[in-house]
C-alpha cells in the first residue's frame, strides 16, 4: 500500500538579504569584484530535512513549540509556498513540483483542505456561513446551480452538526463552537482526502471542545478522510493521534506511535514537553525543565546537536557532531546521540 | 472559617456594565478570600467574570462598569470608597498584576530595563542614580540570563517567554503583598508556560506572596493552586482546597468542567461536553445561572434565594442539590 502523502526530505530556505550579502546580484558582484569580502549571505533554515508520510485514513500528529516551523511545513504541504528542495508525494504524483501559483488548476487542490487555527479570527466577517461553505463548492467543483448549491450546502451543515437556520449568520453571531464547525464545514465541504488541522480547538472554550474533537473523529470515520493534526495540546493530540512527529528548529526529532511517544519517548525535548504538560495525573512523571530560548535558525551548525545547549543531558560529543537517527523499533525513532536502539547512519559521520 | 486576616477580600460583589442593548449583570454575589503566602485559582469559561473580579479588586473597572453591592478589603484598605490618588499609590506597591500577552502589554519603544525602572522610580525608592542597578537585580531575580545586556533590549528582541517574564520582574519589584496574573501563559508554548509557572509560584512562596491565578484551565490550576474558586456566568459556584475540590467536586458544574478537560490517560469517550452555552446576562435570570444547563435541575432551583452552603471546613458551593 503506498502512502496517502509522502514527504521526502523536504527543506525551505529563505537567505537574508541585508547583511554581509545584498540581495541584488550586481551590487554582490561589485562588491566581491573591488573588496576582499567573502560572500556570505545568512540562511534561516526554516524546515531542514523533514521526511515522513501519512497513510490513508491515519491521523498524524504534528508537535513542537512556535517557531520550530511546523507552519512553513503545513503551508508546503497544502502548497501556498513552494519547498526549495526536497518531494512531496500526494497519491503517487509529484505535486512539490508544481509552482504554488499554478496549484489551484490541480486536481490534489480539491484533496488538501486546512482548518486554520481560531475560527473567531480565519473566517471572512462579511461571509455568512452559507456563504463560507459555498465558496469551495462554487469555486473548486464548479457548481453554479442555486438548488444544487443549497443542497450541497445543507447536507455539509447536516454533517458537521450546524443547525440549518444558523446559515443565514455571519461570524459574529455565532457562538465559537458554531464557528468552529463551520471551519470544518468549509474544509470537508469538497470531500477531501487529507485534512490539515491548525490546532482545531485552541481558541475554543473546555466546554466545546470536546465535541468538536468527536465531530472530528466521526467525519475522519464517515469521509474516510487522512489528518495532520498540528497542535500545542498534546493531551489532544494523544487523544487524536495514530502517529505523532516532534519537531525541534526545522527537523523531526522523533516520530513513533502516540503510545510510544507518550510512554516511552527517547529524545530528550520530548520528555521536556511531556512533562510540562499540566497534572497528567496520578503517578507524575519527572520533571523535566527546558531553560532558555531555541537557538538561531539562522545558519545553524551542521556538525552539532540543535538541541544542544538547551538539553538537560548536552555532553561535548553534542556540540561537535549532529546526531545520528536512532531506530528504537520499526516504528519509533529519535534523533540523539543517546537514544537507546540501532543508530542508522543519516546524519553527519561522528569523529 | 480562618481566623486570619486576608490580604484581598471580596464580599457579596455585584457588577454591572450598562450597555446599549441593555445592562449587564457581570458579576452577582461574588465572594472570596485570599491569604498570605497562599495561590487561589480562578476557574471558568470566558465570560464566567474571572477578569471582571478581579479588575474590580484593583480598582481599574471599566467606566462603563458599576459596582452596585459589595465590598473589597485588600490590606485593610476598602477599595470601591478609596480615591483614585490612594488606589495609584497602592498599585504596584501592594498589588500588581500579570496580564496575557506580554508583548502587548510592554511598551514596544521603551527598552525594557527603563519600563521596569519607571515601576520603581514611581512606587519603590530608586532614584535615577540607582534605578538601573535595581531593574536589573529585577531581571536577576526572575532569572534572565546576561541580565546587564537584557537590560537594554526592546520588547520586540526578546521571545514571548522572556517578555513575560520581564512582565513579572516590574510586577514583582516592588514586592507587593497580592499578585494578580490574568491568563498568565496564554499564548506561550507549553515548554515556556511550564517554565513560567514554576517561576511564579517559586517567588510566590519565596516572598510569601498571595497570589490569585486567573486561568481557564483546570488542569494547571490544580498543578499550582491551593485553593479553587470555579466561576459561571458572574457567579462563584464553588470553591475548595484544590484536593478536595477533586477528589469531590460538588456542584454539577464543576463535576463537567472536570470531564470536559482531557487528561493524559483515557479516550476521547472519557471527555464530555457541556450542553449549552453561558446565559445571556442581560436577560432576567433564575436564582442559579447553570440551571438551563443542568441535569440535576428541578423544581426547587428556581425558588430564591439561592446561598452559597459550607459543606465541609472550607468548601462552599452555591447550589441547591449538590453532588
């Protein structure tokens, strides 16, 4: 069975103009014609390296703290911007490829949807809900027809369990949990195969969240649809989540089975984050506390650990090379120097 | 009861916002205590009063807000008759507050360390000579690294993390006696809230502070708190030492905000919803604000007066059947 969505070591780079190099060639070539100047221009390395897949009908999780680039991910992967290296397989075809400008035409256009984060903020204030579920339905499927359009409409108002009398509203009158599902309802209005959700229940009250995140698991059910789940609540996201993938800084640190992640992970941001999550209940584990910020994305270090420096654990092997990917099993792996499994020689050679 | 005298205390609070469409009762019968050296959490949805109550208890209400019943105590100083000039000097002195989003609450064109020095110029004993040295014993003391560099630094250079943690520096600088923090980690990551938190309640018991934690998140009140208060549409519904609070929530409400929450072990079926939403609060409401709500609800909720009973040493609730 081949994969739903396949990401192969995909990157996106944006160089910064301004200092050390200009971002006009002439100026660069004047001035590393008359002066000594080496030509550097700096490089955020926004996603480095990022290789994972979704079958159909899982759910993957997404995790890691802002600014690791879980956004430029997810903005690739729906493909508003386009990746400057690396392939995104989407049902076999090769749609990383295809300049993000030209996307629309595609037929993959139809099968990526996006739940943007907080409804309050991503839906258009002067679109009634009609409105906003219609606009895929007329633009993307091409239905003009009136009665068809209502039809459709309704019946993806019936589906994420939006009274039909609530159509008429435009976003202000309408409660959060209301809003929330008509984000969900613009998003499987057009039947699509993967559906990204951009922390989903963020901005909602505890008392709704709740129910969407079973109105969530009955359409992924009903639809048949596949999830990548990007969030910051990870009691959700193990609630959720077959697979879950942590990112530190522009690359997976781990990926494994929620099971595994949650009770067994290896790398030692991801216990970080485990265990800063508020009262797991009886039998707390240890706590693990992170100090300080993430480091630069700007021109990172190849021969040394990211996480290094922050890393409760940091010895000096860590900051003299990157660490290998360590397999734990099939499923589970870890990138550090002292996770416990077979390490497998993908990063940089040790010395 | 306890016997000691609290820092803040709030009694039979009653607030009102008129409005355009009608007035709103934000806050009705509102009670609670807070002690030295002790941190109560506020508890419920948006729009429950958390932030109305506790605005209130510093005197910076909305002026289109009234108080209309009620008393506050906080220090021996009765807050709703005081003048603006004493409730100035009080601020920041005996008690300062916390709010959500730091970076909109720092002045962008100010560097921080100067932001921390104006709190202390104005309430503490620095003068400008020495200003700068205190503001960065401040950094010092809520842990910022490279302090003497940080000191000059724009809000905009530093991360959400940081920016709230120079906000509880010039919270904490003049070591008031009450500390306010409304949503202190919303909006940080979960590694960094983590971090705050524990740095909160450190200097907490540091300085043997009272400190009130506004949060609509039950889980982390009862990572930190000692005492719950849970809040639904203006009124306080329940509240208990945090324990007891879960080991045995009484009213109804608390029980499903409790199920509501998920916890890191169990399914999506051991999470429930709460059916319903918040009572419009302009409308004419019954004696117990939940009941539209409630399963539990008969006849004898609506009959008034509706008082909150104390059902074990410490532990009230405001309901007619509880749990």
């Amino acid at each position: 069975m081949t994969a739903l969505l396949d990401v192969r070591d995909i990157r996106k780079l944006y160089a910064l103009a301004g200092q050390g190099g200009s971002g006009n060639p002439l100026l660069r070539w004047v001035r590393t014609r008359l002066t000594s100047a080496v030509d550097h221009t700096p490089v955020l390395h926004a996603v480095d390296g990022v290789s994972f897949s979704i079958d159909g009908g899982e759910s993957l999780g997404l995790v890691g703290e802002s600014g690791c680039g879980k956004s430029t991910l997810v903005g690739m992967l729906a493909r508003l911007s386009d990746p400057t290296s690396g392939d995104i397989l989407f049902a076999g075809q090769n749609i990383g490829t295809v300049p993000s400008k030209q996307f629309h035409a595609r037929p993959e256009r139809t099968d990526i949807q996006i739940v943007f984060q907080d409804p309050h903020e991503s839906l258009n204030p002067r679109f009634t809900a009609f409105d906003t579920i219609a606009e895929p339905l007329r633009g993307l499927q091409g239905i003009t027809d009136a009665a068809e359009l209502r039809r459709k409409v309704e019946e993806v108002a019936v589906q994420v369990d939006l009274p039909l009398q609530l159509l008429s509203r435009f976003p202000h009158q309408m409660s959060g949990g209301q809003k929330a599902r008509v984000n969900i309802g613009r998003a499987v209005a057009v039947s699509p195969k993967l559906l990204i959700l951009d922390e989903p229940t963020s901005a909602l009250d505890v008392s709704v969240q709740a129910v969407i995140l079973k109105l969530l698991v009955r359409l992924k059910q009903e639809l048949g649809m596949s999830y990548l789940f990007v969030s910051h609540d990870l009691n959700v996201v193990r609630l959720l989540c077959d697979r879950v993938i942590v990112m530190y800084l522009g690359q997976i640190v781990e990926s494994g089975t929620a099971e595994e992640i949650f009770t067994r992970p290896q790398h030692p941001y991801t216990r970080a984050l485990i265990s800063a999550i508020p009262n797991t209940g009886p039998g707390a584990v240890e706590r693990v506390r992170l100090s300080g910020d993430p480091k630069s994305p700007i021109d990172p270090d190849p021969n040394a650990c990211r996480f290094h420096g922050r890393c409760p654990k940091g010895e000096d092997l860590c900051a003299r090379a990157a660490p290998p990917k360590v397999m734990v099993n099939a499923t589970h792996y870890a990138v550090c120097h002292f996770a416990e499994g077979t390490a497998q020689d993908s990063g940089a050679e040790n010395d | 009861m306890d016997k000691r005298i609290p820092v803040l205390r709030v009694e039979d609070l009653d607030v009102e916002f008129r409005t355009r469409s009608g007035i709103v009762r934000a806050l009705q019968n509102v009670s609670f205590e807070v002690h030295r050296g002790e941190m109560v959490g506020i508890v419920g949805e948006s729009g429950s009063g958390k932030s109305v109550s506790a605005m209130t208890a510093m005197g910076i209400l909305d002026p289109a807000g009234q108080v209309t019943k009620g008393a506050i105590t906080l220090g021996g100083l009765d807050v709703l008759n005081a003048s603006e000039s004493t409730l100035q000097e009080m601020r920041g002195r005996e008690v300062s507050m916390i709010f959500q989003s730091p970076r909109t609450a720092l002045n962008p064109i100010r560097t921080v360390g100067k932001q921390i020095a104006d709190v202390l110029r104005r309430h503490g004993s620095a003068t400008r000579q020495t200003a700068r040295e205190m503001a960065i014993k401040a950094l010092m003391s809520v842990r910022i690294p490279d302090p003497e560099r940080r000191h000059d630094a724009y809000p905009f250079e530093l991360s959400g993390g940081m920016c709230q943690r120079i906000m509880i520096a010039m919270a904490l600088s003049c070591r008031p006696e009450l500390l306010i923090a409304d949503e202190p980690t919303t909006g940080l990551d979960v590694t960094t809230q983590a971090a705050i938190m524990d740095l909160i309640k450190e200097l907490a018991v540091e300085r043997n502070m009272a400190t009130v934690l506004i949060t609509h998140d039950l889980a982390m009140a009862a990572d930190y708190c000692d005492r719950i208060v849970v809040m639904h549409a203006g009124h306080v519904i329940e509240s208990a030492p945090t324990a007891e609070l879960f080991a045995a929530p009484k009213h109804p409400y608390t029980a499903k905000l409790m199920k509501a929450t998920p916890r890191g072990e169990g399914s999506l079926d051991d999470i429930d919803s709460i059916a319903g939403s918040l009572p419009d609060l302009r409308t004419e409401l019954p004696p117990c604000r939940f009941s539209a709500r409630c399963e539990r609800h008969e006849d004898i909720c609506d009959t008034p007066p509706l008082a909150a009973q104390e059902l074990s040493p410490g532990h009230f609730v405001t309901c007619r059947r509880p749990l």
